[in-house]
C-alpha cells in the first residue's frame, strides 16, 4: 500500500489536482483563454477514459509493472512538452497523450491491484492507497503554483515530468506485483481451493454490462464527476476570484487536505457500516459544498465549504471502484471499471470546459459552481433511484 500511496501521489499531484495552476499559467503566459485551456483539460480526461478500455485488458493480460511504467513515460514526456507549446493543437497534443500516460499509471491500475490483494479488508487498503492522490494535492499543488509564478511555465513543467518519472517507475519496478501469488502469498481474506490457491470470485464483463445498478451508478458518476472535476479545474480561478493571491495560494491546500481526512474516515467508516447511506451522504454533500463555494459572500463560510468538497472529493473518488469491486468482484473487476471508468469519463471532460464556458460568459465563477452543484445533484437522484430500484428487485427475488 504504501508503494501505491507514494506512485499516486506523484501521478495525481501532477496529473488530477495540478490542472489548475497549469491552466492558469497557459491562459496568464502563453495569453490562451480560459476556455480553450479548460478545452485542453477535458481533452486530457476524456482521453483517458477512452484509453481506460484498453488499459484495462492490458492489466488483465500484461505485467501491471510494465502498464504503468509505459504510461509515466508518456506522462512525463506530455508534461514536457507542455512548457513548449505555442499554438492551440499544441496544447490539445499533449493534453491528449498526458490523458493516455495518465490512465495506465493512476487510479485504474492502482484500484486494480488493490482488489486484487484485498478482500476482506479492501474498503481500508483502498484508503490509505488513495489518499496519496489528495497528499499529492497538498504537496504537488501549492509547490507547482510556486515555481510556476517565480520560474515560468517552461522550466517548471520539465522538472514536473522528471519528478512524475521519477515518482513512479522506480517503486513500481522494484515493489508492485500483478497478484499476491507473483511473491508466493494470497489475497486478503479470499477464498481458497484444496490446495490452497486462490479462487477468484464475482461476476463475468457480460453479464455486469446487463445490470441497471452497472449502468445507474456509472450515469449517476458522469454527472458526480462533472461537478467535481470541473470544480477542482477551476479551483484556482475560483480561489483568485475570492481571495487575495497569497491567501489564495495557501487555500490550495484546504482541499486535499480535507480529502485525506475525509477519506481515511470513510474507509473505516464503510468497512465497519457498509457503502449505501456513506454514498449517498458523500453525493448530497457535493451538491451543498459547490453551492455554498459559488455562493459564498465571507472568507469564513468559503473556506469551510473547501473543506467539505475536499471530504467528499477523497470519498467519492474512492467509492466508484469500491462500489464495482463490492458488487461485481475480481473476475472481470479492470473491463468493468474501465467500462465504467469511460462512462464517467464523458461528465470529467465536460466539467472543466463547460465551467469555463460559463465563466467565459459572464467573468464570475457564481454561475459556473452553481451549475455543477446541479449536476451533482443530479447524480445523487440518480443513484438513490437505481439504488432503490436494485434494492426492491432484490428483496422480491427473496
């Protein structure tokens, strides 16, 4: 857990939270407008979920190592390339190959693994494996807006691909293994056959792609992941537009910091109580969180309503993989994540260029953070309806 909590908080750092201070680089030195920079972050995320498929068969069938290290090679390289870009296409090459490098070193192999590891106790593993993306937020992000501001967006986006490679090729190498059987040990609380071996359990691709709770909850994570991403893309603008620029520097951190809080106690939390009202608690405070960030009128009330998106960002974030793994098992676990994965992939790229859009329209993040608190709620309604849905289908089969 600890090789991946390291591996995600460098992959993340630089490739989740750290949109936003890139963003605001692009649009202040190289005089991009904010929409097609957020252009530029949707293309990133929606590259990634389109290639999610392919990542997925190859976890299935490839060494993990040799996925992942692949992809932070091509991460590291688009990072570079960043600092270099002079013209729109540009911005939307790299974009697009830092999306593809992205998917094969983050969550989807780390969620992968620990399913793979962990059955008894995976609620917890997934946890503290994932916190590193909200750490890496708290690390990477404030000492990316810092060098980007004292020394130019070309320097610092080449030390950014040095310290992704660098972050996440050598402990991959040198720790990570495809399954527990790899170094001779067996998976968490899995079962086992006569001689001792592990069976894997769950149900296949095809039969899950039937299911309305396969297709609910991936619909219900489009419109979840529209409003978080879209607000963690702009999270700079929004911050700017608030507060004075040192203040806004150091809000960068509420956040993650408030992710990996949330987060940890959630993996308790759902480990000992299960995941039905944890989830359904996490989404409607995502819808209150951004109204309250769009409307806020004090400092106070602002950065207490950071604090809770940054709970319910850690939280979410790890309850979509939870929630396959829990219902769906290890089988065909990375095909029906990837699957997944691309679904919400649609609501990622969105956010980021549709709340652009909207600041572009009117110059105020107001109007921009209401809209994705709706579409927030909107994800809530959906899952609480196929969720009941499941549920009575369920009882009446009993």
């Amino acid at each position: 857990m600890v090789a991946l909590f390291i591996t995600l908080l460098f992959s993340s750092g630089l490739g989740f939270y750290n949109h936003t201070v890139v963003l605001q680089a692009l649009v202040l030195e190289r005089g991009f407008s904010v929409t097609m920079a957020s252009t530029a972050v949707s293309i990133f995320f929606l590259c990634s979920g389109l290639i999610g498929l392919q990542v997925a068969a190859s976890l299935e069938k490839h060494d993990i190592r040799l996925v992942i290290c692949t992809g932070a090679v091509l991460a590291s390289a688009s990072l570079f390339s960043i600092g270099l870009v002079t013209q729109e296409w540009q911005v939307f090459l790299a974009y697009a190959v830092f999306g593809v490098g992205f998917a094969a070193s983050g969550l989807l192999p780390a969620t992968t693994l620990v399913t793979r590891w962990f059955e008894e106790r995976r609620a917890i593993a997934l946890s503290v494996a994932s916190t590193g993306l909200s750490v890496g937020g708290i690390v990477v992000t404030p000492a990316s807006a810092l060098l980007l501001e004292q020394l130019g967006l070309t320097f610092s986006t080449r030390l950014f691909a040095l310290v992704y490679l660098l972050g996440t090729v050598p402990l991959t190498l040198i720790i990570l293994r495809s399954y527990p059987g790899d170094i001779g040990l067996q998976i968490d609380g899995g079962i086992e056959d006569a001689d001792n071996h592990w069976v894997p359990s769950g149900t296949d691709y095809r039969d899950a792609i039937r299911e309305k709770y396969f297709w609910g909850l991936s619909i219900s994570y489009l419109f979840l992941m529209l409003a978080q991403v879209g607000g963690i893309a702009h999270q700079f603008g929004l911050l700017s537009e608030k507060l004075e620029p040192e203040l806004a520097v150091a809000a960068l951190s509420v956040i993650p910091a408030a992710s990996i809080l949330g987060r940890l106690a959630g993996g308790v939390f759902v480990d000992r109580f299960g995941t039905g009202i944890f989830s359904l608690v996490m989404m409607l405070l995502q819808f209150i969180a951004l109204l309250s960030l769009g409307l806020a009128d004090s400092i106070p009330v602002f950065l207490i309503s950071l604090a809770l998106f940054g709970i319910t960002i850690g939280n979410l974030l790890m309850l979509q993989p939870l929630l396959i793994a829990e219902v769906y098992g290890q089988i065909s676990y990375s095909r029906i994540y990837g699957l997944s994965n691309l679904l919400t992939t649609f609501g990622v790229a969105l956010g980021p260029f549709l709340l652009g859009y909207i600041y572009s329209s009117d110059s105020s993040y107001v109007h921009a953070y209401v809209i994705a608190s709706l579409a927030g709620l909107a994800g809530f309604i959906i899952y609480l309806t196929v969720k009941h849905l499941t549920d009575k289908s369920s009882q009446q089969k009993e």
